[in-house]
C-alpha cells in the first residue's frame, strides 16, 4: 500500500474519531463536541469586550503505537484562555491494515497537521454555525510542531502549505504554543 493510500485510509478514520468521543477540559471534565461549542461561546459571553482567538494544534510522542493529543485554544487576549483536549488513537485492528507501511517521524508530523486541519475546518464551521449571538473571535491559526531549529526543519516548508491549502495561517515553533506546550503537555 502506498503512503497516499495509508493517508487517505487515515484521514477517513480520523474525521470519524474527532466527532465521536469526548474532549477533556481542566475545569469542566469530559465534553463532547457540542458541549464544547456551548463552553467556547460561554466563555465569550462571560467577557464580550474582549478580543478572542480560537486555535487548534496537536502533538504525538515518538512510540511504536502513537496517540495524538490534539488541542483547541480559546484565548481571551490578554486575560488567559482555555482548552479542550482530545487524545486520538487509532483502532489496533485499524493500524493491522497498515503494518507493512514503513512509517516514521515525518509521517506522524504529517498526521498532526491532518489532524489539526480537519479538527479546525470542522471546528469552524460548527462555530460560525452556532453564534447566534454574534460573538466576536478570530479563527485563523494552527499551530505545528516544527520550527527552523532542528530535525524538523526540512518540514516547515511542507507542513505550512497543508496548512495553508486548508484555509489558515500556520504558526511553527518557537509561536506554536497549542501544538509545543498545550497539547504536548498530554504526550
């Protein structure tokens, strides 16, 4: 099988794995993604006049059996924010499929980015779906895990055009907070 094929495969079963199941929130404990929604627009609501930010990024450590924490970030500029996070792992009868797919880091790199893309092309839909007050926020950025300073140099130029193909701005290291502390910190 070829690595586009493993990719199509992947992205198939993640589009199902981000809407089902549950995101953790520090304050609020499990939600699925509906409850998530009425948290963001909640935290909002609590203070209108400031500006928000909502930004996705997802991380995964190096292991034989990779999961992917993927986070979403609501800043309220200034004054803190908030995060819901989801760990992401594939079915062992899924992974089976593909054990004779050479995998290694760039492709996980990869993965992260997918990932985050397609929780944020979701994510934002939802939003501008559900504001029904007219809440004031900006959805532009997703945060990856590569920067010019390392081995994940000779990615950046690859990870910012998936990024920008999808409709958003990319941040890399040392800017990617969602990806290198939030979500890493669930690795």
């Amino acid at each position: 099988m070829t690595h586009y094929a493993f990719f199509s495969m992947l992205s198939y079963m993640s589009a199902e794995i981000l809407t089902n199941g549950h995101f953790f929130s520090p304050s609020r404990g499990n939600l699925n993604l509906e409850q998530v929604i009425k948290e963001i627009f909640g935290y909002m609501q609590e203070k209108p006049d400031f500006q928000y930010e909502v930004i996705v990024g997802t991380d995964s450590p190096s292991s034989d059996k990779p999961f992917f924490p993927i986070a979403i970030v609501v800043l309220r500029t200034g004054a803190g924010g908030r995060f819901f996070l989801k760990k992401m792992h594939y079915p062992d009868n899924f992974l089976k499929k593909f054990a004779d797919v050479p995998t290694n880091w760039k492709m996980r790199i990869l993965q992260e980015v997918l990932l985050s893309c397609e929780l944020a092309l979701s994510l934002r839909e939802t939003l501008e779906k559900e504001n029904k007050l007219g809440m004031k926020y900006q959805f532009e950025y997703i945060h990856a895990d590569v920067g010019e300073l390392g081995k994940t140099k000779e990615m950046v130029k690859e990870v910012v055009g998936l990024i920008k193909s999808n409709g958003f701005e990319p941040r890399i290291k040392p800017q990617s907070f969602a990806a290198t502390v939030v979500a890493d910190r669930y690795t």
